[in-house]
C-alpha cells in the first residue's frame, strides 16, 4: 500500500499543477489522513520510508525527497535537486538545480541552495544565504545573513561564514589563504570577496536556540 495519495486540491506554479498529498497510514511523526504539502507528481517524494512533505512547501520538476526528509513550511525543491538522509529543508527556502542536500542538514529562512552545490553533514545554510556552483557545505559549518558560498569552495569544521562571499577556484590574484580559519586542509585555493566575518560555532551561535535534528 502506498504511503501517500494524491488529493484533487491542487495550486498552480510556473505553469506546474501541484497536487496535496494525503496520508494513506501512519508513519514517522505523521498520522493516517494527514493533509501534507504539494508535488506534482508520486517521483517527487518517495512511497517507501518516512520521508514527507508539509505546510504549503511544494516539490516538482524532477526533484525527489527521500529517507527521512522533510519539506516543510513554504520551501520549494525542484530541477533534479535531491534531498534526503535527515535533511530539512524548511521556511521559504529554496533547492533547486542539481543541488544535493543530505545528511542532518537544514536549510532555512530564505537561503538558497542550487547548481551542483552539496549541503550535508550537520551544515546549516540560513538567513538570506547562497549556496551554489560546485560548493560543499558539510560537518558542522553554518552559512548565514547574506553570506554566499560558490566556485568550488569547501566550507566545513565548526564554523560560521556570515559575511561576505566564499569562492574557491582559479588563481585570480585575490586569494587570500584562510585555510586555517575554515578549518579545511586541503583545498588551498579558497579565498574571500568583500567584507566577511567567520567566526567559531558557539560564538555564532551564542544567545540562540539550539537547532535539533532527529
């Protein structure tokens, strides 16, 4: 039996009709005949395992949600971007491309992640942040405010980019070596663009609520 159905409520996005998904049985945290978010078709969100789609969030294209996922209030997933693992992709966030987001990691807010660009691990993307090209975004780093992350940049470790644009790539001659700040070893050519802040997790996040992934 299928965990989900197709209901007959349904919103239009570019030219896309959306259909609401229902709960055909229990499963994860979600009850029998729970009314859940949109997708356009059953390949968007997986009929096998606990992943699911909530709120007014909406999956279409060819983007799939898989494993214990969860899209959740009026974020968007599509191209042939994936999310799965624990991932959580939630607010008026957006994955798009051929993004992959997986592992623990959440993105939130208004952040964006998109192109080839991975976030996993524990990663955090929030606030009005971007993610995107070739960019990795993994362990316990967190990408926030206006930050953006691109190139073939690695961000990892426990550290938080807030400020400024992160790009890792050719030898341009505005590199500046920050490997010790990113806590990354191997990818010598990263640099910064503009004013930036990266600063450790706990003073980053100091003041705010821990964020929880089951």
């Amino acid at each position: 039996m299928k965990k989900y159905s197709l209901t007959k409520n349904k919103i239009e996005i570019i030219d896309t009709t959306l259909y609401q998904i229902k709960a055909n049985f229990n499963f994860g945290n979600v009850k029998k005949g729970e009314l859940g978010g949109y997708i356009e078709k059953e390949e968007n969100l997986s009929q096998s395992d606990d992943a699911w789609v909530s709120d007014d969030a909406c999956v279409f294209d060819n983007a799939h949600v898989s494993g214990k996922a969860h899209v959740s209030d009026d974020a968007h997933v599509s191209g042939n971007a994936r999310v799965f693992g624990n991932a959580r992709v939630s607010d008026d966030a957006c994955v798009f491309g051929n993004a992959r987001v997986f592992g623990n990691a959440l993105v939130s807010d208004d952040a964006c992640v998109f192109d080839n660009a991975h976030v996993s691990g524990k990663a955090l993307v929030s606030g009005n942040a971007r993610v995107f090209g070739n960019a990795r975004v993994f362990g316990n780093a967190r990408v926030c405010d206006n930050a953006h992350v691109f190139g073939n940049a690695r961000l990892e470790g426990d550290k938080c980019f807030s400020k400024g644009w992160f790009i890792g790539g050719d030898n341009s001659g505005k590199i500046t070596d920050i490997t010790k700040e990113t806590g990354s070893t191997y990818w010598k050519n990263q640099y910064v663009l503009g004013d930036y802040e990266i600063n450790n997790i706990e003073d980053a996040l100091e003041g705010f609520v821990e964020l929880t992934l089951e």
